[in-house]
C-alpha cells in the first residue's frame, strides 16, 4: 500500500494513542534515508521508525534491529542536539496531506522551547525538516535557491508545506465538483487522477466497495470513517503489501506498525 493520505491519517491516529507523552531518549540514523527514535512511552520502549527512503517512505513504530555508523551524519547530530531528553506532545497528519507532524516540548539546563519534525512522505522527494517556531533549524535533504526557486529548504528560512496536487480536497465541496465530470468509465482511474491524497490501490479499493448512490459521501465514508483493519497480503508465503482496510486475501495484522513491519 502506497503511503497516501488515507493510509497517513490512520497510521498517525494509531501512533498517536500510544506515543504521546512518551520521552525521546536515544536517536540513530541507521542510513542516509531514515532515522530511528527510541522513546520511553507508558509502556515501556519502543522503536519509531521515520524513513524517507523513496520506495518506502514511512513512519511506524519497528521490533527490527538497526545498527548506527561509527560517525553519527550530521542531521542526525542536529536532532539529538535539539531533540534528545524531549517529549513528543502530538503526532498528526497536516490536513489531507502525506505530511506527519511531530510535535516535541524540549528542556535543557538553559532552554524551554517546542519543536516540530515535519514527515513528508512523498517518492522521491520525501523529507525530514526539524522547525522551531515555523523556521527550519535543520533538514535531512536540503535545497538551495538555486536548486529549487519555489521551496527553499536549509537552516534559517520558514518552512513552507509543499505546493499541493491539482486535485480535489475530499474533505471539501471540491470533491463533488470533480465527481460531476466522471464519465462513467473506470471509477478507480478516475479517482486516483482527480482526488487529492488518493493512491491507486486505495483507488482501487473504494471502486470496489461502492455499490450505487451518492458516490461522494461512499468515498468520503471510506477515507474518514470506520475502524482500521490493518492487513498483510501474502504471496506464496512472502508479504506482498500491506493494507489499512479489509482488502481480498490479506490476512488481519496487530496493527497498522506491525503490518507495515512485516512488509518493509
């Protein structure tokens, strides 16, 4: 399952129950791509696992083990610079967007401030942007004016989401404006091409489970409402892909974390 906006939402809600209060206490960067936070929660310590890998971008709590390089790279310094000893205070999704916000109140002998790591989970262009107060204090990929006129990522500029899809917001009136230039054809297709936040296979699967009448309340049904079912497709025995609904074949996973463990 791709990580659009839908499976985002979910898998936020999901991390959020169990995280927040929780005590960051160690930070690796295992690789280029991804870092690893270790936190003191409730019940006791867990693994968050926030990637920025281009085929598998995610965040999601791991049992995996992760070693660290002898020289910690210089983002991962940053965070543990601002980070370490913090409370994570919320995790939430921005809007309908693939962006998981994690929100941390720090203390030191010195400072108190609140501080905010953006997840943009986005292919190729997937990022981790460390804020304060709205301007960026660190990002694991950078870009210079020169690089990128419209979004200017580096240390001392104000954050800026990224431009939005030309695609209609399901959570607005926008969505039966786009409903009502649906010739009738291939309805996952079109969903996928026109609804913001909307991968093909989740696409796919409200196309499936429509069954005639009002087309977007079904859609908007889907996306906001009901319990996630987190679930494992496997093929010939190897998991294949993961789901944040019932989907044909898959198997029930513990949670949403635990099915994207399996996967990844």
């Amino acid at each position: 399952m791709p990580q659009d906006a839908f499976t985002l939402r979910r898998v936020a809600k999901e991390l959020a129950s169990s995280l927040i209060g929780g005590k960051l206490t160690k930070i690796i960067q295992p690789d280029k791509d991804s870092v690893l936070f270790y936190l003191y929660t409730e019940k006791g310590a867990v693994k968050l696992i926030l990637s920025t890998n281009a085929s598998n971008a995610r965040i999601s709590l791991t049992s995996a083990e992760y070693g660290a390089p002898a020289s910690a790279p210089n983002f991962c310094m940053l965070l543990r610079k601002h980070l370490t000893g913090a409370t994570l205070t919320s995790l939430s999704q921005i809007a309908f967007e693939r962006i998981i916000a994690l929100r941390f109140h720090c203390v030191s002998d010195f400072t108190e401030a609140d501080r905010v790591l953006y997840l943009e989970v986005m292919g190729k262009y997937s990022n981790l942007i460390l804020t304060e107060n709205g301007v960026i204090l660190g990002a694991l990929k950078t870009t210079s004016l020169e690089e990128n006129h419209r979004r200017v990522l580096f240390s001392g500029v104000p954050y800026a989401f990224p431009a939005p899809q030309d695609k209609a917001d399901p959570e607005t009136g926008a969505l039966e404006e786009a409903l009502s230039r649906f010739a009738g054809n291939d309805l996952s297709e079109f969903l996928f091409e026109n609804v913001a936040g909307v991968a093909r296979p989740t696409a796919r699967l409200i196309a499936e489970s429509y069954r005639g009448g009002d087309l977007a309340a079904h859609i908007r049904a889907y996306l906001f409402e009901g319990e996630t079912q987190p679930c494992v497709l496997y093929e010939d025995g190897v998991p294949k892909d993961f789901f944040a609904k019932a989907a044909p074949g898959a198997l029930p996973a513990e949670s949403l974390s635990a099915a994207q463990d399996v996967c990844y």
